[in-house]
C-alpha cells in the first residue's frame, strides 16, 4: 500500500507477502507498465508490454474486479494505478524505488510524460548520431522527445507548436530549430522539408494525437526510410494517407516510450540526479489539491507546461 505524496510520487506505506526490495517509508514512482522481468516480453528488447500483467485499459484489475467504490458505486482504476488516490494498492513488478533526497517533483514527472517522449528516442526509433528529428507538440512528452534526441547524438532537432512560448522551453531541452504553423500557409511538412534541404527528417515524434497532425508527422520524414512514431491518442480511429507508408516509411504505435519501470526508468533517473537532464524546466506551475479545479484554467495559459498537484 502507497501513500499520496504527490500526483506521481508515493511513500510504501506497508508491503504485502512475498515482496522483496522494498521496505515501508521507501519513496517510489508508480508506473502504469508492469516489469516483472520473468516473462516473454519483459525479458526481450522487442516490447515494454509485460505479459503477466498486461495493461488495462477498462479501469479494472486483471480479475474483473475493483479495489474502489464511492457510496456502493463501483470506480475504475486509470490505468491500472489509479494515482489520484489517497492511498493504492499496487504490485510491486509497477514500482520503481528511488532516493528519497530527490526532489519530489523531478520523480512526479518521471512516471509518465517527459519520460514518455524520452524512451520513444531511445527504445522505439533509436535515434542515430548525426540526424534529424521533428518533434510535434511540446509539452512534457515532446520536450523529452528533444531531449532523448539531443543526447542522442541528433543535430537538427525541430520542435513543432502553436504556442511562441514554447520556443524557449524546447531550446532549454536541446532543439535547434522551432516552427510556429500558425505562422505560415505552408503545410507543416512543407516547413520541415524547408528546414532540412527539402528532404525531410530521419524520425518524427508526434505527441499530440491530433489526427491531421499524424499524416504531416508522416510526410515530415524522408522517402524510403522516414520513421515515425506515435504517442498521442485524441481519437481511436483516425484516417492514415497509406501511400506516405507505402514509400518505405514506417509508423510505430509507442505506450510509456518503449519504457521498461525496473529495467529503463532507472537509466534516465541516474542521469537526472546528475543533472544530466533538468527536469525542473518542466515546472511550471504549482498548487494544492484542494485547488485542483484550477488546473483546468492553469493547461490555457502560454505558460503551462506541467502542473504539481500536491497534498
């Protein structure tokens, strides 16, 4: 059982039988990919998706059931993990233990988002040194797609928004080039293609979900070995222009960024303690759970990019 400290930081509060590792008052990051490292998957580099504890996606356990109700009602868990609790029940294959002199906002932002965008750099395109990257959307996600990139050895990076205020923000990350489409009455591929000698880049991350923003992400990479992959969901189904496949792109489907919670969150943990990655660029804004209808006005302001909720 976990405790709330923040959103996406939790105090082990007691420790049901047959855990190991983890002792009550350890500060964890709760994730919503299981690692059991006994499976399959887990103990392949093809996929993050355990086998033994797979994602849910109907707010349910693995058995049907649910461990919340509200007045006789039941509630779903998101994700499984259900971090907006006060307290949660959680398998330990979804816990990753960290310092506890860690900043707690550094370790709310590592369970998702700027880790999301990072892992899809480095475990789903695998990005090379010497090449050129589009980013679409540069919230937490496509910041740490920049930043994955960059450290990557990328030496164009483009981040792509419709907000100016976040020229700033992807430059602090590593981008070197920004476009504003609201800026322009060309396409955003045509923009890109500008940007990289008319040939377009080597990788496209699309963080937004926004279904015409896919098919640019697509015609924003190079003919015959372009490679996009996607994160953001808005809608379940969208319509794909399959001839910008058909000329040797591929398109790949990316959940946490290809991340494994015990094997990979580690990796980038180390290299934020080093200061390696500033995860306090991401902060944008702070307030307390009693507030957090707030958030709602906070996420239309220029300046958003992330928001901590604490208690």
């Amino acid at each position: 059982i976990l405790y709330y400290i923040n959103n996406c930081c939790r105090v082990v509060e007691s420790i049901g039988e047959g855990v190991t590792g983890l002792r009550e008052g350890d500060l964890v990051i709760p994730a919503f990919i299981a690692d059991c490292k006994t499976c399959e998957t887990c103990m392949s580099e093809k996929t993050n998706l355990c086998l033994k504890y797979p994602l849910s996606y109907n707010g349910l356990m693995q058995d049907g059931s649910s461990r919340m109700s509200i007045r006789g009602q039941t509630a779903y868990h998101a994700f499984s993990c259900s971090t907006w609790c006060q307290y949660l029940v959680i398998n330990v294959n979804f816990l990753l233990k960290i310092d506890p002199k860690t900043p707690l906002p550094d370790a709310s932002f590592l369970s998702c988002g700027f880790s999301t965008g990072y892992g899809a750099t480095w475990k789903e395109a695998m990005v090379q040194n010497g090449s050129s990257v589009a980013v679409f959307g540069l919230g937490a996600v496509g910041l740490g797609a920049i930043k994955g990139a960059k450290s990557h050895g990328a030496i164009k990076v483009i981040g792509i928004d419709n907000n100016p205020m976040k020229a700033a923000k992807g430059r602090a990350f590593g981008m070197t080039d920004f476009i504003n489409p609201g800026e322009s009455d060309k396409s955003i591929a045509e923009l890109v293609k500008d940007l990289t000698a008319g040939m377009g880049v080597d990788y496209s991350f699309e963080c937004t979900g926004v279904p015409r923003l896919i098919n640019e992400a697509i015609q924003s990479t190079k003919l015959g070995t372009g490679k996009i992959i996607q994160m953001g969901v808005e809608e379940p189904n969208v319509n794909i222009n399959i001839i910008g496949l058909l000329i040797g792109r591929t398109l790949k489907g990316s959940i946490f960024g290809g991340l494994k919670a015990k094997t990979d969150l580690p990796i980038i943990y180390s290299k934020c303690k080093n200061r390696e990655i500033q995860l306090d660029e991401l902060l944008s804004h702070e307030i307390k759970l009693e507030e957090v209808n707030k958030v709602f006005e906070l996420l239309k302001q220029p300046d958003c990019v992330k928001i901590l909720i604490k208690i």
